[in-house]
C-alpha cells in the first residue's frame, strides 16, 4: 500500500473501546452467578492451577475458582457493536457451549469461542460487521465441572482491527495445529500404530482409529500407506468392530501374498483374532474361527508378531496384565500354545519382540523386547524361551511417546528395525483431528561398557523434506547467537563443546532445549533426561514440527519426543551461560510432507 491510502485508511479507524480490562477490585457493572467469578478478578493463576499467562496487567476472569468443579455466568452491560470486531484474550478449557465467552443479541447467543484445554490466554477475535450497530451483551460462561471445566478471559475491547490470528480449517493438511512432517489421521482420533508391515513397497500404518469422534471410542483400525515413511495417503479403515468387540491394537505380517492382521477383540472377554488381506491392505476378511487364541488372563491384548526361523514357527508376544507378558507359539496362525509369561517391571500393555544384529560386532544378533513405553529388555531366545537380565532400559525420556511398534517383512537388503510411536497426549485445540504419530525411526543395538543398548534416530527418507541448509562451522559461542533462521520445520544437527560453560540451550519457536552441565542432563518442554558429554562433545539433532519437538542426544542413546503447540517465529538462537562454548550447527529447514 502507498503512504496515502495506509494514511487515509488509518484515520477512518476509530480507537478502539475497551468493555472490560478486569484490573478492577470488583467485576463493576457486570453480574456474577453461581460460585465460579468470586467477588472479583482473579490476581493470576489461583491455587492448584497450573501457571496462567498469557493476560494482560495483574487481573482477568479466572473459573477454577476452588477447582473445575465451581460454575456460573458473568455477564456485562448492554453496549452498541460500533466496531467491526470484538478482541478478547481467551484460555482454559475447551468445552464448546460449556467454558465459553458468548456474544448475546436478545436472547440469542450470535458468537461463542471456548479454550483450547490450556492456560495460556490467546486471541480471539469476533468479525461482526453484521451486527454492526445492535445492541449486545458479553457472557462469560462456565457450565462444566468436569476436567478442565474453567475459562480465563481477560481484555475485551471493540477495535476496527483484528487482533488474533485467523484459525486455518482448510485446506486439508493445512490446518493451523496439523503437522506437518508426522502422521496424524485425516480427520478424528488417533491411538497406538497397529498392523506395522511392508510389502511391494509400500509401508503400511494401519493405527487405532475411532472413526466417529475426536476422542477415544469405537476403536477400528484405520490404515495409512507410504512409498517412503515420510509421505502418507490415508485410505479407507480396514478393520471394523464385530460381535466379538471392537478392534485394538495388534501387528501384520506377510504370509505368501497375503496380509495376516493378529488383533485383540475387545469384548468381553478380550480375545486374539486373525483377519486376512489378499489386496495389499485395502480390504480384510476375518478368519471364520476367531477367536484363535481365546482370553488367558485380564484385559490380555496387542498380540505381536514374529517369525522364529530356527523352529519354523511364528511366535507372538502378547501383553496379559499387571506387568506380565506372554509369548505363544505357532506354525499356522490359527492354533497357539503357551510358550512362558514374564514379568516387565514399571511396563505394560503393546509387546515388539524381535532380532537384531549387534552394531559392530559379526555375527552377534540378540532379541529386543519393547513395553508400550518403549522400555526394553535384551536378551537371547531359543524359540521357547527369553533369557534376559536386568531391569528395563530406557531410551525414550520425552513427555508424549507411547504404544511403539516396529516394521515387519522390511527386505533383508534394507535390513533396519523401524519403530514408530503414538505422541501421545499432545493438543490440537479446534482442528477436525485428534493426536500424532512421532517419526519412525531407526533402531541400532549397540554395545555401551558390558551393557546392550538400543539408540535411535529418525529414518535417512526424512532428509528428503530438507529444503534449505545452512552451516555454521566451529563458531565461538558466549551469551547469545542467532542461527538465522525463522522456518517453522526444521531439522537441527549440533555439535557442542561446552568447554566450562554451566548451560547450553537451544532456543526455537520460544522454546528450549537445554543442557546443564552440573547435573548433565537434557531438559525440553518439561521432561529431563541424562545426558554426559562423549569426547567433551553433546551432540543432539533436533527436529521441530508445528506441534511437537524430538530430540535424539548422542546419536540416540537418548530420545525426548514431546508435544506442544509452537507459536510465533521467534529467530532460532543459542544461548551459552557461563564460558564460551564451540558449535558446529547444521540447519536444515523443512517443506511439508503433505502434497497439497
Ligand atoms: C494402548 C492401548 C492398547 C489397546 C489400545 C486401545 O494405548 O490401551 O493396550 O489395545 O490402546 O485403543
């Protein structure tokens, strides 16, 4: 726009009138009802609250007065729309008609926004040009005593400018909290990958899937397939729920040209069940006999499956209860016998079980048996029995990875063990779906001292989305130092010599990973883990997408997957306390793995 017309369309902008900045000791002219509002505005996140931000001043509108459980209205004067819109900031939870600010014109509600499950205030932003002139109330309503039954709301003015950003619905795959490089289902709720297998070059994710709502329910395998792990078209579900339950979770593998599918029907009870595909996937006919292993203990579910060359059998590792697991035996898939129940202490639920060779060492293969939460045991297996020591190992330190499942039937000359995970319980607030999957990523077996232990990294096809590199070679860094760059995707390489330094963090998108040299450890989004130096160097790779964050620390050994909403484009920097430390840093920003 040229000077005159931004001038001109400036002076036709009227000051913006503010209804309520709730700095008051009191709401003033407002009325309070029930028990949630107090006498007044709150002074910042109350008790038992987690941390509230995002308000304006000292006070704003906060429910959780007492707990969830305290509900009314709060509602103002009438006022005359005689702006285009009304601006608010806006948190807490996202109850739709339940924790909302409502827009009232008579009797009517005209508008209604509610939270998005979080504490931090955002803007909202109300275009009502064509109310333009009615007359209005503002409701501040909290109908919800539940989990997350409060809303915080703070500044509410009319203003000729819009202040939050729009929420993006469509195009599909664009929408303002889709990933962008992580499997999330086209629309609903998502939960543990199911039926991991490749065949004709197609990997297949089938995952649990409700097909009929944004939370948990009605579970059904949904099914995903991609020529490289990285880009995903989601087809058709493949398995329903029938009389005997709905569908969880279980595994694939190939048997001559077909699929077999192992789930648990979740009736009552829980049993094991076989469905076959002849059509690569698109479509499975259950086997006329299920179920082929009837109930054994508890809830038993998440049937893995193995081929064990040596005895020519198929083995399946199934969870039972409590902290005991299960491994089967079977030539056909149809009829099992119990091999042996172990005990997995602080795990449960979704048995992996399978070889791998031990990195640098010929010849030396041992079995890795993965919990749900990705703790594992290594050991030796002769086709009846586990033999393995020591409590579980833990690789995966992060807030949100769960139910981690790997590949079968991956040909002998790619030769990798492939695991994916569910990022479980991040927040995608407003969009049609629910919840992510993490990277799938490469797992090595690696000898650390007199220890096996697994490391793991994203698969090489991700450097496929690498749009644009930069390089920072052996840079001194004190203080602070900008990476150049603001890109929402990335994937970060650091090399670090700390040197003397007491801490070395990662700043991206207003978060941080950070590094203290005091009690090495990593921390990100909250979650910690140990991480030493190997030759004076931390190393980490780090892979940012719009809703979570990964971190692999030297070369894996350590893995943080966690979720978080990242707003803003704040420069991507490092910040060095405490000494002057060295830095290689590779930079590679991302293109969406979504083809629009
Ligand atoms: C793990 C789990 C499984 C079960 C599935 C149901 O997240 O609880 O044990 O099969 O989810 O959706």
């Amino acid at each position: 726009m040229s000077a005159l017309p931004l001038l001109l369309a400036l002076l036709a902008q009227s000051p913006d009138l503010v209804l309520a900045d709730f700095e008051g000791a009191d709401y003033g002219a407002w009325t309070a009802q029930g028990s949630a509002f107090g006498r007044g505005p709150a002074r910042g996140t109350l008790p038992k609250q987690q941390a509230v931000s995002g308000f304006e001043g000292g006070g704003l509108v906060d429910t959780f007065l007492g707990g969830d459980a305290a509900q009314g209205t709060l509602t103002s004067p009438e006022f005359t729309l005689e702006r285009r819109f009304v601006n608010f900031l806006l948190g807490g939870g996202d109850h739709p008609g339940e924790t909302c600010v409502e827009l009232v014109v008579g009797d009517e509600v005209v508008r209604s926004s509610t939270g998005g499950d979080d504490e931090r205030l955002e803007w909202e932003s109300w275009d009502v040009a064509e109310l333009a002139g009615r007359r209005a109330r503002i409701r501040i309503a909290d109908r919800s005593s539940g989990g997350w039954g409060h809303v915080d709301v703070d500044s509410i003015s009319l203003s000729d400018t819009r202040r939050a950003a729009p929420l993006v619905l469509a195009p599909l795959y664009a929408e303002t909290w889709r990933p962008q490089f992580h499997f999330s289902s086209r629309t609903n709720w998502l939960n543990d990958p199911n039926g991991l297998v490749f065949l004709d070059g197609e990997y297949h994710l089938f995952f649990q899937h409700n097909p009929r709502g944004r939370e948990w329910g009605n579970m059904s395998w949904g099914h995903a397939v991609s020529p490289d792990l990285v880009h995903w078209t989601q087809l058709d579900d493949a398995l329903e729920p029938d009389a005997l339950g709905t569908i969880y979770s279980g595994s694939a593998v190939v048997v001559g040209s077909r699929i077999a599918a192992l789930y648990t029907a979740a009736g009552t009870p829980f049993t094991q069940c076989l469905a076959y595909s002849m059509d690569r996937g698109r479509t499975f006919t259950k086997f006329a006999k299920n179920p082929v292993l009837p109930h054994v203990a508890g809830e038993n579910r998440d049937p893995k499956l193995v081929w064990h060359s040596q005895s020519a059998r198929w083995v399946m590792a199934l969870y039972l209860e409590g902290e005991t697991y299960a491994l089967f035996a079977s030539t056909d898939l149809e009829s099992w016998s119990e091999l042996e129940r172990f005990e997995m202490p602080g795990c449960s639920e979704c048995p992996d079980f399978f070889e791998m060779p031990v990195e640098g060492e010929s010849g030396e293969r041992r079995w890795v048996f993965t919990a749900a939460n990705g703790q594992y045991l290594v050991g030796r297996f002769d086709g009846r029995h586990f033999a393995h020591e020591g409590a579980p190992q833990r690789v995966e330190f992060g807030r949100n990875c769960y139910a981690v499942q790997s590949w079968s039937n991956l040909p002998a000359s790619d030769g990798r063990r492939i695991q994916i995970g569910w990022m479980n319980g991040g927040r995608y607030p407003h969009m049609p779906f629910n919840q992510q999957m993490s990277l799938p990523c490469e797992l090595r077996l690696v000898r650390g001292g007199d220890a096996l232990h697994l490391e793991k990294s994203p698969v090489r096809e991700l450097e496929r989305l690498r749009a644009r590199t930069t390089r920072f070679d052996a840079i001194e860094v004190a203080g602070r130092a900008e990476l150049g760059s603001r890109a929402e995707l990335l994937d970060l390489e650091l090399e670090i010599e700390p040197r003397k330094a007491s801490e070395v963090a990662l700043r991206v998108r207003g978060e941080s990973v950070r590094w203290s040299a005091a009690n090495a450890t990593l921390e990100c989004l909250g979650a910690s883990a140990p991480l030493g130096l190997e030759d004076g160097r931390l190393r980490l790779r780090v892979l940012v997408d719009r809703t979570s964050i990964e971190v692999y620390g030297n070369g894996g050994r350590v893995v943080q997957s966690s979720c978080c909403l990242l707003r803003g484009d704040a420069p991507l920097a490092l910040e060095v306390l405490g000494g002057t430390a060295r830095v290689r840093a590779v930079v590679h920003e991302l293109e969406p793995a979504w083809k629009r």
